[in-house]
C-alpha cells in the first residue's frame, strides 16, 4: 500500500478535467472519458492490493510515466486536450496578472 500513496500523493500532477465520474463509461474502478476518450481509474476504489499492482504495472519505472490527478482523486496515464488547454490558460492568466501589477507598481513609483 506505500507504493499506491507515493504514487498518488508524490508522483502525480493535478488536472483539471471537469468530466463528472458519474457521466462516464466503464466499471467502479476504470471508466472511458466521453470528451477525451481517456481511460480515468478510481485507485480508491481498488482492493489495495490490486491497486498496488495496478500501479506497478502502469508505472513500472515511475520517474518516466507522471499520472494526472483530477479534483476528485481519480488519475489519467496522460492528459486530455481540454486539461492540458486549461492549464496552459491559467499560466497565460497568472502571467497577465503579474504583468498587470508590476505596471501598476510600477506606475505608482512615478
């Protein structure tokens, strides 16, 4: 059970898929997502010690393969285009909000 916690707590990468678990295809534990047709996996919901050899196999050298972890918990292998789109938004708007205060200070210093 240490490996299935290191690799969800240490190893993946938050996603920010907004595909409710309930409107998706598939089993208690592995479900197909309509939108990116990704396959999504509720480790939670695994016997632990299929979990375990579940992520063995997935990610047999893990510094190599990186799980993405939705909001919810749940983990992809790979990113899905309308994630990976909205974290590229959301440093394009964290870069225009820097921008935008370093004028501004840099405007109230003259």
């Amino acid at each position: 059970m240490r490996y299935v916690r290191y690799c969800l707590d240490v190893l993946t990468k938050p996603t920010p898929c907004a595909v409710p678990w309930d409107l998706m295809e598939g089993t208690e534990c592995a479900r197909t997502c309509p939108m990116c047709d990704k396959q999504v996996f509720d480790v939670a919901e695994m016997d632990p010690l299929y979990a375990d050899d579940f992520l063995r196999e997935h990610m047999p050298e893990p510094p190599r393969l990186t799980l993405r972890r939705r909001p919810d918990g749940r983990v992809l292998e790979e990113e899905c285009k309308a994630g990976a789109r909205q974290r590229v938004m959301n440093r394009i708007g964290m870069g225009l909000v820097a921008v935008a205060v370093a004028a501004a200070t840099f405007a109230a210093l003259r």
